[in-house]
C-alpha cells in the first residue's frame, strides 16, 4: 500500500505541473515590435511587407467606409423586400455590383 500511495501522489505532483506548465504561455511566442520605423513590418510573419503610406491608407478607409454603408443599404433593402434568409446573400451581392 505504501507504494501505491507514493505512486499516486507523484502522479498528482506531475500532473498539477503540467497543468500548470500549460496555464501559462511562454514569454518567448510574443511578437514584440523590433523597430519603430512607420515603414516596418506589421507582424514578424511576412518581413518583405511594409505598411502603406498615410495617404493611400486614408483613401483604403474611406474607400471601404463607402463599401460598408452600401452594404448596409443593401442588407436594409432584403429585409425590407423581406427576401428570404438563404437568398439574402446573393440578393446582397447582386446589389453591391449596382
């Protein structure tokens, strides 16, 4: 009995460590900015890719500003024709190209 006892309490230490060993996330998956450069890389993933200039950035935005309330419209649109749920999609798609 004396060794059944050891046993499983060993087997309780391993295992509230490796829980504890999977609670908490390593320090060293963290992606931490390496410069402060405007022109550097976003993430660590794609280094060859740059952040776009101010200009055309704002330009994407309000681009994609008019493409969400458009889309809205569009969803409003169905729900007032009461387009079925399934068709929604495709009504909603067919409207954008308009």
């Amino acid at each position: 009995m004396k060794i059944l006892e050891f046993d499983m309490t060993r087997a309780s230490f391993l295992i509230a460590v490796m829980a504890v060993m999977l609670a908490v996330p390593p320090g060293g998956l963290a992606q931490t900015p390496t410069t402060n450069s405007p022109t550097a890389p976003v993430t660590g993933m794609k280094p060859d890719r740059t952040t776009a200039p101010a200009g055309l950035r704002e330009k994407m935005r309000t681009k994609e500003a008019a493409l969400r309330t458009k889309r809205a419209e569009c969803r409003a649109n169905a729900r007032a024709e009461k387009v079925p749920l399934l068709k929604r999609p495709a009504y909603v798609k067919r409207c954008m190209k308009s």
